[in-house]
C-alpha cells in the first residue's frame, strides 16, 4: 500500500448532528504513532502550536506543493519549446485538443512518457 495516500473525507448523515469524520489508515496511523514516540519533542511542539499557525503552516506546505508543480510543468514546457522536432511531435498529438486544455494533456502525456521511459530503463532496454 503506497504511503502518498491522502485522507478521505466519510459522509455522515446530517440528521446525526455530526461534522464529516476523515477515514484513518491503520498503517499511516502506526507510521505516524512510531514518529510521535521517536520524536517527542517535535510532538510536543505540534501540541503547543497556536492552532491557527498550524493551519497556516498546512497552507504554506500546499502552497509550495502547487508552486513545486508550477515549476515542473514550465520547465517540461520550456524544454518542449526549446527541441523543435518534440514540440512539433507534441502539437501533432494536440492538434484536437481544445486549446484550454492542451496543458493539461501535455503533461499527462508527458508523465506517461516519463513513467514509460523509466520502466524501459529499469527493464534493461525496450525491445521492438
């Protein structure tokens, strides 16, 4: 089971009076548990922390995610624009794309092109 896994949120009945509970993980709560007894101090620190500035500390850590990503996809774009013979080969593949989603498209294939490349190099070569 891969650790990435985000926290769901369960519907709960409105009639019960209760606010959405998340699901839990029992593996990512016995990670976090064996991180808790590790590291007490950091724990004691969370615990002492201002609600709000954990908030805010989630927020700066999304932020950076959604920045981390935003740098990633110009300089995939950036890299495509530079190769003439790729951008030409990624413009044909997007040609029916409409074109407020032709980024979007354009880093899903690239992901697979990544993710197909990585697996060709692990196989040792891709045979024709």
């Amino acid at each position: 089971m891969s650790t990435k896994q985000k926290t769901t949120v369960a519907a709960v009945p409105a009639e019960a009076g209760a606010r959405e509970q998340p699901k839990t993980n029992p593996e990512i709560d016995a990670k976090i548990d064996a991180f808790i007894k590790e590291k007490p101090q950091f724990w004691q620190y969370l615990e002492s922390t201002p609600k709000e500035r954990l908030q805010r500390m989630l927020v700066l850590k999304e932020l950076q995610t959604i920045e981390r990503q935003q740098r990633v996809r110009e300089g995939t774009v950036r890299a495509i624009s530079t190769n003439p013979d790729v951008k030409q080969a990624y413009d044909t593949l997007l040609k029916d794309v409409p074109e407020d989603q032709r980024q979007a498209v354009m880093m899903r294939l690239v992901g697979q092109v990544r993710q197909a490349s990585s697996r060709g190099q692990r196989q040792g070569g891709i045979s024709p």
